[in-house]
C-alpha cells in the first residue's frame, strides 16, 4: 500500500478487536500512508512481515500493535490490543518498522507484544503517551528520535518494559531512548524466566517506576549480563531523574531527588539466576532495603604447616588475635581433622584469662574414625567481640576411653584452624538484592 489515509476508523467495535486495520499472517508493505484519530489501535499486526515506512500515525489512541498468536494469554484486559502474554515462543515473522512518524498516539506509538521480534529504526516520536511499550517480545529498537513539544505526566520519553514482560528467550536491549520499567503490584514485576539471558548494551538507561509494596523493579530467574564502559556506563535509575537520560516523565522538573533518595526498591536475584555488572551505575535505588548488612571476616588463621597434633583430655591455647572491627564470633574452621575412638571437643574463649564464651562438648561420634581427613566447621560459640582488645581461643578434646582428636598442625605446633567474626557494614549496593543459590558479580 503506498499513499493510502486511513481515518476515524476503530469505533464502537467490542474489545478486544478494536483495531481500525487489521493485518493476520501476511505479508504487507506500507510506505507513504497516514492512519489518523483511530478511536483504539490504527493498524494492528498480527503473525505478519513486511515494512511499514515514511508513514504518519496520529491522533490514535495507539499507533501500531505488533502481535502474535504464540503469546501465552493471561487474564487482564490492557493495553493496544488484547489481553496480557507472556511470550514462551519467540515468533519467526520478519517485520520492519523505520521512518515513520508516531504523534499524538494518546497510549503508544509501537506496541510490541507476544514473543514478536521486529526492526522499529530511525522513527520520530511526538508526544505519545509512550513512544514504544514491550511486553514479552524482543524488538530490535535503534536510532530513535524524541521530539516532544509539550510537558505533560501522559507524555513519557521512553520505552517502556510492562510489568507483565516475562523474557523467555535471550534477548539484547540496545542503547536508544531510556527504558522505564513499570511495576505495581505482586504481577507486575518484569521477569527474566531461568534458562534466559537478558544482555544490555553500553550506554542503555533504565529508570524505575516507584512500585507498590516494596516489589522489585526486575526479577531474574535466568541471567542478567549489564557490561558497560567507562565512557558508556549502563545507568539504573528513577524515572523522577531528569539529570540522566532528561525528563522523562515528562513533569518539566515538578519532581526532585535528594542525593540519599530511595525512590525505587531493587533488582532482585533468585536462587539459581546469574548476574555481572561492569561499569554500571545506580541511582536513588534501595527503597524499603536495609541500611546495613552482615558480613563474615577472618579474625585469624593458622593454616597446617607439616604433620598432625593428637589432642586428648587436655585443653590447647592458640595464639592471641586482636579484632579490627567490633561484632560477634562467628564461626572457627578446623583444618584437616579426625579422630579416633570416643571423643568431644570443647571451645572456650577468653579475654584477659576470663571466660567469655564456652561451646561444646560437641560429640564426634557420627564421623567415622576412620575417614579421612576434613575441614571441621564450629557455629556454635557465641560471643560479642569489641575491637582492639586481645582474645584467645582454647580447644579440649575429652573422652571417656581413650579416644582423641587428630588436627592438623600449624607453624606454632598448635591446632591449625580459621577463626572468624561477622560485623555490621553499610549495605554496598541496596539495589540488588541477591538470594542465597544466586551468582551476581559486580565490578
């Protein structure tokens, strides 16, 4: 179709087939046309392929929707077109969408959706609601143009992500316009399924919807690869932040941030998923995070040196160790150790010559005496260690035979074991929240 106008058409047609064109599982070329004040989507794509270019869509409530029939259907109405999906099957339909003009679309100008994959390159958008929305689908979106000319709350600069989007499949999202990431509630949440990995180019702004109840702004499941330079810093952000990627919620600055901000929650990583950060910044993120967390340091250590120490019936002092920071014991690792017959083992530890803290006796018997040698872990010694004073730390081993412990020695002809303590810090990165089972590595 070349130099064709479409016009008031979509009305009074029952939802959700609302659409004013409507193209299924075919092959269209579309250059030189206009689709104009469409009362619900102007020209709606469903399993097709083709070009739609140097084409204008204004004054509709959307521009374009993308489609396809492998989305997985959920229940709630929203959107262009249709109902929520999920988008498990990536769609194969080849559908290029370039140079066209998007204006005064009052919810979308491209809508994309179902596991659908097209080109949207070099489209000038103005004043849409938002310029381009995915869910569940893998467009490739470059050289987008941005020329709003009013201020207005209903008039965003981005493209957003819904918060129904589920990535199943691997999937790279290209520096272009910022991406807003909408959230609001237990099923609004993007999601990035196991077994798929999201990858984000150098240089892509993500600016957060605040959401409901403290949700994360992305789960993944699967992997999250976010790489960008030092000159090209992947940016994670609110979408009130006019200072990076401009104003893109559109308020002319109506809305600040303070530097300590929180005004969205986090990325938040399940067991099992993956993640690596390389020169990517967060900003006002950490809402409803802790301002602290745990982490566990070595106290002291006394690696093995050369052969065994027999312990029976007699307590063994190690070496003094002094902490750098105030905290609680927290566990001490015994190198290389056995035993043989009947035997327990106490802990005691002291300052000054005074008792501070006693565990045990912690009864061996379900180890095998003759099984080889193993690294022995001890959690149950609970005490409050205050920085700079001296400590010292003294195992027994007792039996009611003649049994005995076998530790590995250390340079000081004593037992070899780590001792560890766990101390209070500042949470280092409240925007990513990373379950137990999780590899997140942030550089």
């Amino acid at each position: 179709m070349d130099y064709v106008e479409f016009r008031y058409g979509g009305q009074g047609i029952t939802l959700p087939l609302h659409e004013m064109v409507n193209i299924v599982g075919a092959t269209v070329n579309i250059n030189h046309s206009k689709f104009e004040n469409s009362q619900n989507t102007a020209l709606h794509l469903t399993d097709s392929s083709g070009v739609i270019e140097n084409s204008i869509f204004s004054d509709n409530n959307c521009g374009i929707s993308v489609d396809s029939t492998n989305g997985v259907a959920n229940t709630a109405y929203a959107g262009c077109f249709g109902i929520h999906t999920t988008g498990q099957i990536l769609s194969s339909t080849a559908l290029e969408i370039k140079n066209n003009q998007f204006i005064r679309n009052q919810l979308i100008g491209v809508e994309v959706r179902s596991g659908t994959a097209p080109i949207i390159n070099s489209n000038i958008f103005t004043d849409n609601g938002y310029p381009i929305k995915i869910e569940s689908s893998y467009p490739v979106i470059t050289s987008s143009q941005l020329v709003n000319s009013t201020t207005s709350s209903n008039v965003l600069g981005g493209i957003a992500i819904s918060g129904y989007t589920h990535f199943s499949q691997n999937y790279t999202l290209k520096k272009d316009l910022p991406y807003i990431l909408e959230s609001g509630g237990p099923d609004m949440v993007p999601y990035i399924d196991a077994g798929a990995t999201l990858t984000i180019e150098p240089g892509a702004i993500f600016k957060s919807n605040f959401n409901i109840g403290q949700k994360p702004a992305f789960v993944v499941f699967g992997r999250l690869i976010a790489s960008g330079t030092p000159d090209n810093l992947i940016v994670f952000t609110s979408l009130k932040d006019d200072s990076r990627g401009g104003d893109t919620n559109g308020d002319g600055g109506a809305t600040t941030l303070q530097d300590q901000e929180k005004d969205w929650t986090y990325i938040g990583f399940k067991p099992g998923s993956g993640g690596n950060f390389a020169n990517v910044s967060f900003y006002y993120g950490g809402y409803g995070a802790s301002e602290n967390i745990t982490e566990s340091y070595l106290l002291a250590d006394f690696p093995v040196a050369i052969g065994t120490l027999d312990v029976q019936n007699i307590a063994v002092g190690l070496d003094s160790f002094v902490p750098q920071y105030s905290g609680n014991f927290n566990k001490i690792n015994i190198y290389q150790m056995q035993r043989a017959g009947d035997v327990s083992l106490t802990f005691e530890l002291k300052e000054n010559n005074q008792t501070v803290a006693i565990a045990g006796p912690i009864d061996l018997r379900a180890i095998p005496d003759d099984s080889p040698t193993f690294d022995f872990e001890v959690t149950s010694l609970y005490a409050s260690l205050i920085e700079e004073r001296t400590y010292q730390l003294f195992v027994s081993a007792t039996s009611s035979t003649d049994g005995l412990a076998i530790f590995g020695k250390a340079a000081n002809e004593k037992p070899a074991m780590a001792i560890y303590g766990i101390r209070s810090v500042p949470n280092p990165n409240p925007a990513l929240s990373i379950d137990a089972g999780a590899t997140v590595v942030v550089q």
